[in-house]
C-alpha cells in the first residue's frame, strides 16, 4: 500500500474540522437514498466535493445492519481515505 500525501491528510483534517454532524446528516439527507454497502453500513453519495473526490456520508446503524457474509470484512481502497467519526 502506497503511503499517503501528508498535503492531503492536512487539507482533509482541515476540512473535515467543519463538518458538524448536523452538517453530515444534511447531506446525507439532500443525497437521496443511499445504498448499503456489502459490509453492513449505508452509504450516501453527496454532490459535495473535496478537491477532485465525491463527499460521501457512511452511517452505520446501530440495528438493522443489512450486510453481505461473503464479503470479507476488512478491504483496502485505491484512492486516499480520511474519516471523522
């Protein structure tokens, strides 16, 4: 796995310090139906944009968790990720 920018990781910090969850429950919300994701939470794809990447909003529910057993549990991207939980 390559490493990531340290660029990216500030820049994301800093924008992710602004969202509130208030802020991500909006767009989620604007977003329309999302779509569960085969490791049990649900996915919201938002017009929000941070530089060239999509926004997208995970929520994992605390019941309900619609998951896929065949998908393996732990994964790995091929673009940069930063989260705020």
């Amino acid at each position: 796995m390559a490493a990531v920018d340290p660029e990216f990781l500030s820049r994301a910090e800093a924008f992710l310090a602004e969202w509130t969850l208030k802020d991500a429950l909006a767009a989620a919300t604007r977003a329309g139906p999302g779509h569960w994701h085969p490791t049990g939470f649900v996915v919201f794809k938002t017009a929000i944009r941070f530089g060239d990447m999509p926004v997208r909003i995970h929520c994992w529910p605390a019941e309900d968790r619609r998951g896929d057993p065949d998908h393996p549990p732990l994964h790995t991207h091929m673009w940069p990720l930063a989260s705020k939980v």
